[in-house]
C-alpha cells in the first residue's frame, strides 16, 4: 500500500511538474503558489490565451490552499535533484490488484482491451463511493482511482458525486469536461477496466447502472413551460406570468445549472453557511442560529435571469447560445432573511469606507491597514457547487437590501428556490442570487465560477461568435426592460373577458379581479374604447352590439372596424431604479400613448404593499385602446407564415408597402427614472450569449377570416403572446420557441 501510494504520489509530482511547465489552462493556474486572497492586478490581467484559459473552472477557494500546501514542498524539492530519476521510476510502476476486490484478468479472447490492467465488477466499483478512502469512477468502460484528483480538482469535491459509479452524466451537466486535456488529466488516473459480464452489447455498462443525478429534485407545477427537463428550467406561462403582483412559488422560473441538493428538511436548521474573511478567518453560523441571532427583513424584488426574451433576441438578431426563453425568466416575490450586512459585521468584518470609483483611482490606499472595500467581492457558493459574486460595495449599502433569505412570499423557501437559504441580491442579475448557499468568501477577485468569469456576460454586436470573455465585464445590475403578457381584442374586451377590467360594479366577486384600489381607471377605459366593458357571465350584449357581433361572426368583411384592445404586462429596471413611464404603440410605433402603471407598493387591504430601500420589484402596467382598421387575413394563413416585413413594422424597420394592411404590431417600452430606456431593435444590442434582450418588445396581432361553423367570421390571432382568443397560437409558439432551444447547446447556458 506504502509503495502504491509512494507510485501515486511520484506519478502525480511528475505530473505537476510537466503541467506547471506547460501552458496547459486549468492546471496551470492551480500550480500557482501565490497568497489566494491578495492577487496582485498583474496577475488579474487576463493572459493573452484567456479566451481558452476560462473555459474550465478555477480551483475553489478552499481547495486552492489545500492544494498549493500540497504542492509548495515537493515542487522546491525536486527541482534539479537526481531524485527525479528514482521518481520516474515509480511513475511507471503499476498498482498490483487489489486483494480485495474479485476482479479479473481478461480472457484474451473476448476482451481486447489491455490486458495488463485489471477488470472490476461494477458491484465492486460502487463501493468506492464518496464515503471510501478511496474513490473510483468509471468513464465508458474504464475505471479510474480518483483519490488523489479530488484535491485538485477545479470543481472541488463536486466530482464525488460520480464516485462509485458512471462520470458520464456529471459531465453530460458540465460539458466543459468534454476536452481533451481533461480526458488526459482522467487517463493518468486509470486503473483498470470494468468487467466485460457487466457490459453491454455496446461495451458501455446498462443504462440503470448509470446514476440519475435529479433522483432528488422536487415535483413542479405542470403550468410552467419547461425548456429543459435536466436540469430543469422552466419559466411561466404568459397568462399567469403577472397575473398577481406576486409570482405565486410554485409558478416562480426555475433556472438551474445542476441536480437539486438533497437537504433534510427536518434538519434544515443545522444547514451551516461559512463566511470566510479575507485574512482567512472562517465563521460558522447554523441556519437557526442567521434566524434567532439577526434581525429579519423584508425584501419585494425581482429575480430575472439575464436570458430572459433571448428567444426575442434569436428571432430578430440572429442565432444565440442558450435557453430560449420567453418573456418568463423574470418573477417577483416578497423575500424573508437576515441582512448579508449583519451576519458580514457580526463575523469580524473591517473595511474602510467605500468610495465612489473615480476617487478610489486618484486617492492613496486606506491608511487604516483595512481592506479597501471597492476592491473586494463577495463570493457566494451553493450546496451543488455553483458560484457567482457580486461587489462588495454592493453587499455592504445600506440601502442595497441584499438578503440571506429563507422565506419566499410568506412560506420557507421551495426546494427549487434554494431551501433552506438563499442570497437575494435586488436589482442584479438573479445569476448572482446563489441559491443552497453554503458558504460565503469575501476576497480580492471576482468568484472564479463560469458563472462569474464567462456565462453571464455580454459583448459589442461586433464581437460575433467569438467575444473576449475575459475583458467583458459580468453581468451585474440589470437593464430597463418590459413585456406584452396578455392582449384582448374586440370582443373579448367588450364582453368583459379582461381580468382587471371585471371589477368596478360588474364582477366584484371574481376572485381573480385585483382590489379596487389597483382596478385602471374605468372612466378612462370607457372613453377610451367607447362602452362599459361588460362581465361575460352575467351580461347579455345590447341589442345593437348584438347585431354587429352576429356580423362579425357571420361575415369576414375586407376590413376591421377600429376594435378595441386591451393590453397588460409588466416592466423593471434593476439597480433600484423605479419606472417611471410605461409607452405602449399600437400601429408598429409610428404614433404612441402611455400605460396605466399599476400601484401594487401602496399597501391596501389584504396587501402589504412593497418591502426594501429602492424600487427592487417589477412595475405592472394595463392598457387600453383601439387598434388600426386592418384587412382579415385569408382563412388558412397564420400569422407565423406571415411572419417578415411585408405586412407589419418589424425590428429592422421595414414598413408596410401593401395597400392591404394585415396585421399590426403592438409595443411596449419602459423608461426609468433615470431616463434609461430600452433600445429599439435588437440588432444593435446582438451578442452571441444572447444576454440582456432588451430591445422594445413587439406582438404582431392580426385578423383572419376563420370557418365559425355558421359562416365566416373574423377571429385575432397572434403567434406570440397569451390573450383571450389567442392561446392556441401561444402554444404553437412555444413549442416553436421550445423547438429551437432544444439541444446540448442549450441545456448548458
Ligand atoms: N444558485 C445555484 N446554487 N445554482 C444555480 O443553478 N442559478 C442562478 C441563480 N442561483 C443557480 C443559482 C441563476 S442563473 C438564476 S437566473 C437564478 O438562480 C434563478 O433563480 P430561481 O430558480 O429561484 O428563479
């Protein structure tokens, strides 16, 4: 056993060795002996091959150490010694079988692979799972004695999940170990083969041999569209997206990048969360302990992931990598924890005053010898090993409300939200909102996470496929953005089918209606769309709008009365900024009007109104009016086959030239109280990742001569959004919009 390991231990000095001489991305930087928390801006500086460098994650903290203690010794050591030729002796050396495990010697004549290594029985693999002093993974038919990767390995301890059984579908998640220098780093780890009784035909091992990494994620709701199943990501349908201010839980987007932690919820107290110092200090605090030792606050905030209405940016820009997502990657919830302020103080944290960039550049460092909080980050790691930070300014404003929270919209926090805690980081980027949390680093350099260093950032549409990661910042306060979620037409508006207008004397018992307080000015509406919206239920049509709705139905006339439109949907702006103004066009954006905003933060009867310092939740807005005179599309065309410029205003600005208008296309766009608004074509905002997919949200709605049983008539379709009349298109969308997302590549973005 002492010669194996003497073997192990000469092969892998060799190794670093080699690798530290090479320019070899990952391990090269983990040779590296410098301090972990004091890098100097030199080393910061992105290296020329960066593009390459940051493909594979960077040790984690904690690791790092253990890893250059590991190394710093034997490195000096050997340097130059005649020892080096005694140590390539013992990297040859094979591991002799190990006596305890059955495993074989090949028959030459079924199995061509080496013989001098031996076979294992996968029984035998799986007892070196995580709990071995010793564990093994298997790779298509291979095996392999991870023991001594598991320190060095970027991810950290991540990798002991596969341990026991099949590193396939770890690597299916984290696709950038589908490299080949990671294939070599594993190959200097292969101890044997598995045994030919335990494969199949395909000389891999059984499917069900294969672990499921999501044995433990939760059931979800059938409502939410998902995009992909594993890891799950899903985000709202349309018409229950902001149907109440807040996201009800189970309907809240799911963004995941992993498997579900397991975590015992009857030991969710004891769930621990370490704060790590930046002179290496650790603090330990149980989750009982963040709950009875801090003062609890109220956060109402948005999570939007930055990929929300990508599919936005693909349809109007060009391809981009990643989940295709609707206007849906975005929810709004009232979040419950203790202030990552307090728990950071009350760990021992000093730092000097932050100040604002500009005079941080021309002043002389902090003479306090405190750490100047302009420089720091605060990096949050969850329980499956994802990582994201933010600045440390950020974590320490007063009035920046970041929250480790463990209630969401008055209930512990869902298993897929992060039970039992969870960063909440108002107005950034929900990337950074690392949910499972489980320990927490305050450091000189930004998390080294993906996440942090190449996912969640955005590029100059010059930089097409290929943009320098490195020099793009990460993504961290938000945009202004908006979205179209529901639009009515004609009838639907007249017969009351729109939730927020069957209220006021009509429907006050629908229990969807919002409370008077927060109804749209009806006066306004009336004025606007000419008649009393009328409750569907209870309501029969007046005798004259009964004639013209007979027409409708009975006739596909060549145009379109002026029908009445009512519109709803949401808007925010992150960074706290509140919006200020909601533009609504309903003719491509030649003329405009403004959108009721919605008072949701007032509090009233049965609200509690909004939560936090700054404007951290989304603004809902409705609207009302009357669309252009259009001529019905023949029956049998869709509005997706009319997709293009020739009947509507689109992004690029091409304008109807046909005598016969068709379709039209509805807008909104948000402005915020810092007069940022949002861009109008996606084109000028491209980037391959197609993060930040701002541009002014546009539906195409069009009428269409439709067989109504009786006759002909005119029905509204839209292949893009939820309304009443619409939703099968919605779905054909979707599944259109689900369709193109499909794939690897989507699965890891
Ligand atoms: N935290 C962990 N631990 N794992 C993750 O995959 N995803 C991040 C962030 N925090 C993620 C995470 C991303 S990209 C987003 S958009 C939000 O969580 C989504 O949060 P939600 O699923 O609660 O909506």
């Amino acid at each position: 056993m002492v010669t194996r390991s003497l073997g192990r231990l000469a092969a892998n000095i060799l190794r670093r060795i080699t690798q530290c001489n090479t320019a070899e991305p990952t391990v090269h930087r983990a040779c590296g002996l410098r301090p972990r928390h004091l890098h100097t801006s030199a080393q910061r500086r992105a290296p020329a091959d960066a593009t390459a460098r940051s493909t594979v994650p960077k040790p984690s903290t904690t690791r790092s150490r253990q890893i250059r203690n590991a190394r710093a010794v034997p490195v000096s050591f050997l340097i130059g010694g005649s020892l080096l030729a005694s140590i390539v002796a013992l990297s040859q050396y094979r591991p002799p079988d190990n006596p305890d495990l059955n495993n074989t010697l090949p028959t030459p004549s079924t199995d061509s692979r080496d013989p001098s290594l031996p076979r294992y029985r996968l029984a035998d693999i799986r007892k070196h799972d995580a709990s071995s002093s010793e564990p093994w993974v298997t790779f298509e038919d291979k095996v392999y004695n991870i023991t001594d990767w598991v320190a060095a390995h970027p991810g950290g301890d991540v990798i002991l999940r596969a341990a026991g059984a099949g590193i396939e579908p770890y690597w299916d998640i984290f696709t950038i170990h589908k490299a080949p220098h990671v294939r070599e780093i594993l190959e200097q780890y292969l101890i044997g083969y598995i045994d030919q009784a335990d494969l199949d035909a395909d000389g891999r091992p059984p499917a069900e041999a294969v672990e499921d990494p999501f044995v433990n994620d939760p059931d979800r709701d059938s409502r939410l569209i998902t995009h992909t199943a594993k890891p799950r990501n899903a985000e709202p349908p349309n018409e229950e997206l902001d149907r109440t201010f807040l996201t009800p839980n189970e309907l809240f987007y799911i963004r995941h990048h992993m498997w579900v932690p397991a975590v015992d919820e009857a030991k969710a107290n004891e769930h621990a969360l370490t704060v790590e110092l930046p002179d290496g200090e650790t603090r330990r605090y149980t989750l009982e302990e963040l709950k009875t030792r801090f003062p609890t606050h109220k956060v109402t905030a948005v999570l939007q992931c930055s990929g929300n209405r990508r599919n936005d940016m693909t349809r109007h820009a060009g391809k981009t990598n990643g989940l295709q997502w609707g206007v849906g990657a975005i929810s709004n919830a009232e979040w419950e924890g203790v202030r990552l302020s307090d728990v950071l103080a009350d760990a021992g944290l000093q730092v000097a005053d932050a100040t604002a960039p500009t005079q941080k550049a021309l002043s002389a460092p902090p003479s306090n010898n405190k750490a100047d909080a302009n420089a720091l980050h605060v990096q949050f790691t969850g329980l499956e090993a994802y990582g994201a930070s933010i600045p440390l300014v950020k974590a320490l404003d007063p009035r920046g409300d970041v929250l480790l929270a463990f209630g969401m919209n008055g209930k512990p926090l869902p298993k897929d939200h992060g039970f039992p805690l969870r960063a909440v980081v108002p107005g950034h980027v929900a990337a950074r909102s690392v949910k499972w949390l489980s320990k927490i680093v305050i450091s000189d350099e930004e998390s080294t996470s993906q996440w942090q260093r190449r996912d969640y950032k955005a590029f100059g549409p010059n930089e097409g496929a290929n943009p320098d990661w490195d020099r793009a910042r990460s993504i961290q306060e938000m945009p202004v953005t908006s979205a179209i979620t529901g639009v009515w037409v004609g009838d639907c508006v007249r017969k009351g089918r729109v939730p927020w207008m069957a209220v006021k004397g009509i429907d006050e018992d629908n229990a969807q209606a919002p409370s008077p307080s927060r109804i749209v000015d009806m006066a306004a509406v009336e004025k606007k769309v000419g008649f009393t919206p009328k409750s569907s239920a209870n309501t029969s049509p007046e005798p004259a709008q009964q004639q013209q709705q007979q027409q409708q139905q009975s006739h596909c006339s060549e145009k379109t009365p002026a029908e009445p439109i009512a519109l709803q949907g949401y808007a925010y702006s992150g960074g706290g900024r509140a919006i200020a103004r909601v533009d609504v066009s309903l003719d491509g954006g030649r003329t405009w009007d403004q959108a009721e905003l919605v008072d949701d933060c007032t509090p009233a009867e049965g609200q509690a109104g909004c939560f936090g310092n700054k404007s951290w939740a989304w603004k809902r807005w409705r609207y009302t009016g009357h669309l252009p005179v259009l001529s019905p599309l023949p029956s049998g065309q869709t509005p997706l086959a009319h997709s293009g410029g020739s009947d509507c205003d689109d992004e690029e600005g091409r304008r109807s030239s046909q005598s016969k208008k068709h379709c039209t296309t509805l807008i909104v766009k948000a402005t915020d109280d810092a007069y940022n608004t949002q861009p109008e074509s996606h084109r000028g905002i491209y980037n391959v990742r197609g993060n930040l997919a701002t541009a002014w949200h546009r539906v195409k709605i069009c009428p269409k001569c439709t067989d109504n049983g009786d006759g002909k008539g005119v029905v509204w379709s839209t292949g893009e959004t939820y309304g009443c009349g619409f939703k099968k298109e919605a779905k054909e969308v979707r599944d259109a919009m689900l369709r193109q997302g499909a794939g690897p590549a989507a699965a890891g973005k």
